[in-house]
C-alpha cells in the first residue's frame, strides 16, 4: 500500500468513528426549584454517579427517600424514586440536562401533576 492509500484508509476510519461522548457528573447535593400547576417547592438531591448509573437519596415536600435510582447519558440525566404523599404512593421521574454545576427538566409527581425545574449543585 502506498503512504496516500494508508493516510486516506486511516482518515476513513477515524471519520467512521463518532468521538465519545462525555458523561455528565452529577456527584454530590443538588437543591432544585420546582415549579407545578399545584404549587412549587425546593427539594434536595444527594446523588453517587458510578459510569453512567446514578443512585441517591431524596428529602423536599414528599418526605425522605434512599431508593433514587437514575442514569446518565452524555449530558441528559433521568432519575425516579417512590414517594409516600399522605398516605398515597407517588412516583416522581425527573429528566434533565445538566451543564456543569447547573440542570433543567421536566418532573413528573404522579397524581401531582407534571412541571418543571431548575437546579444547582451545592459547593
């Protein structure tokens, strides 16, 4: 093979090849601003990222909850947990996009109602 026929193969496959995509972090305590048709509220995030798995804990207007479980991929974060409300089970999913210390999203509250959010994480 000559040097252009290396050099044009190599470009090839380089080019073939989409770069990784960097995973966002989001380690540590997140306060977010959530704002519903039903009202609005200030929870706090505690979150372990391991790869692309992240678990944590919950405490805001729904009580306390260690069973967050989520995932990240590149800059988009989506996590749930279970919530006793008064005596009634809720599910809350969050999704978001995180840029640095910084989020924004959607949050679902089960019979709530859906809104959305704002977060930063705590330094």
């Amino acid at each position: 093979m000559t040097r252009i026929a290396v050099a044009l193969l190599a470009f090839v496959v380089t080019a073939a090849v989409p770069a990784a995509q960097d995973t966002a972090d989001l380690n540590g305590t997140w306060i977010l601003q959530v704002d519903t048709a039903a009202g609005s509220g200030t929870p706090t995030f505690t979150f372990k990222q391991t790869g692309d798995a992240l678990e944590g804990t919950y405490e805001g207007t729904f009580g306390k909850s260690d069973k967050v479980k989520g995932k990240v991929t590149g800059n988009k974060a989506t996590w749930s947990f279970t919530a006793d409300a008064q005596g009634t089970e809720l599910n809350m999913e969050y999704t978001g996009t995180v840029d640095g210390d910084t989020m924004k999203g959607t949050v679902s509250l089960g019979a709530v109602g859906e809104g959305t959010f704002t977060g930063k994480r705590k330094k």
